[in-house]
C-alpha cells in the first residue's frame, strides 16, 4: 500500500523540461504526490517552438501502460499530448477499466502556436475521452476547436461550457480564459453552476507549459482526494505564481516555475 499519493501523466516530452511530462513531474512532486509517466510522443522543441515529433508506436505505449497499472494502482491520472486516434482508444480501455480519476489537458496547440494533434485525432477525442473525464481543462484555442464555435466573450465561454458536458459527456468542465482580455478568468462548469476564479493578467511571454502544470497540480489534488473545487483553487493559485515567479529560462516562450507556490 503506497504511503504517498500517486499519479500519474500520459503525455508527450519536452527535452527543455518546460512543458509535457517534465513539467507534470515537478508539479506533482511539489504538491507531495509521487509522479508516474507515461510517454506518447517525443518532442524536439524549446522555448522557441517545436522542431520535430516523433510519436511513440502504439504497442509500445500499451506495454508502458500495462508496467504500472500491473505494479500499482495511481489515485489519479491525467493525460496531455496524445497526438493519435489509436492512442486515445488505448488510453481509453485503461480509464474504463481501472476508473480513477481522470484529468483530461486536450494538448492541441503549444504555447509557441505549433499544432500538436492530427485532426483526425479531434474525433476520437470527443467521442472516446471527453467522456470519461472527471475535469476536462481546455484553453480557449482549444475550447474553440472542441466545441466548434469562436469564442469572444464570457457568454460564448457560458455556452462552450455546455456544450462540453451537457452534450459530450465530461463531468467538469473548466476553460482557461487567459487569451480573453482584462483579468485573467477561468471558469468551472460543474453541471450545475458555473464558478469563476480570477486573477492580475501577467504581461509576459513566460508561460511555456501553463496548460499541462495546472491540469498536473488537479491531478496532483485529486490524487489526494480533493474535490473538485479545491483542486481548482489550487490549481489556480499555482499558476498564477508560477507564472509570477518564471525563473526566465530559454530565449523565447520560457517556463513557469514550479518550486515558487507555497499553501497561506
């Protein structure tokens, strides 16, 4: 029986550690939760964007996946960069089997504006994993390519978030409204009410891995057994630090830093 709380990323790799599965470990390890990985894709990119990909076979990520779900159960997992439909399915049959709770970063876009999933993948997507997913955390880019509509005010965000749960099936919806103008909100959708949570816009091009650290720092929670709004808080909160506190690595879109956020 684990003394720590586990959990786990099924994502791409970032060589400069800023965003994918590197920046999920540092997140989850800095809110006390042991980090498992499991890798899709291997990226060559930096703060200045992305210079190639290289995805995983998929056989490959299944023997990955079977090493630790046959070794020990996560108490939450979370999944970033899967680029292909056949990975997604695969992912899929773990979620249904083993039913923890599941943190979906719909990674299309990096930060640096290179697309990262087929658009075949998109499909797949909503009709195989947004169902299964306990908190889906899109930003608005990403938001948009979902939901099939553009989205400029808080109103559109009102009826994307509706759309997500109400007619593809996650159960929380949170969208990141960072590229919206004024403060920066994000908004929950639990099914019932719509919760916001907002703070200072931050004007920085520091902001390599925002998606995957926070959706890392809900799984970290949820690992903890958090609810829903608490891990959002957090998550919340984390971010803005990090984003706050970037240690101003690389010579373009740099990271966030993940050892700056300490609890009042």
């Amino acid at each position: 029986m684990s003394k720590l709380p586990i959990g786990l990323t099924i994502a791409g790799n970032d060589p400069t550690g800023g965003a994918g599965i590197l920046a999920d470990m540092k997140a989850m390890h800095s809110r006390e939760v042991y980090g498992m990985a499991v890798i899709t894709s291997l990226t060559a990119q930096n703060t200045l964007g992305v210079q190639d990909v290289f995805n995983v076979p998929v056989d490959f990520i299944d023997k990955e996946l079977k090493s630790v779900f046959d070794d020990e159960l996560p108490h939450a997992l979370k999944t970033g960069m899967i680029a292909e439909a056949d990975m997604m399915t695969l992912v899929a049959k773990y979620i249904k089997k083993y039913k923890i709770p599941y943190v979906m970063d719909p990674v299309m876009i990096a930060t640096s504006g290179d697309r990262l999933m087929t658009d075949q993948s998109m499909n797949t997507l909503i009709n195989e994993l947004i169902p299964l997913a306990d908190i889906i955390t899109p930003n608005l880019h990403e938001a948009e390519a979902i939901a099939g509509m553009k989205i400029t005010s808080e109103e559109d965000i009102k009826v994307a978030l509706k759309i997500m749960r109400e007619d593809m099936g996650a159960s929380n919806v949170i969208i990141k409204g960072g590229h919206l103008e004024g403060d920066a909100i994000d908004y929950l959708y639990d099914g019932n009410d719509i919760f916001t949570l907002s703070a200072n816009r931050i004007d920085t091009n520091q902001t390599h891995g925002t998606g995957c650290t926070f959706s890392a720092v809900l799984t970290a929670e949820l690992a903890k057994k958090k609810s829903v709004m608490e891990a959002f808080k957090t998550a919340k909160a984390y971010i803005t630090d990090a984003i706050q506190n970037s240690p101003n690595i690389g010579r373009g879109n740099g990271p966030v830093n993940h050892f700056s956020y300490k609890e009042d």
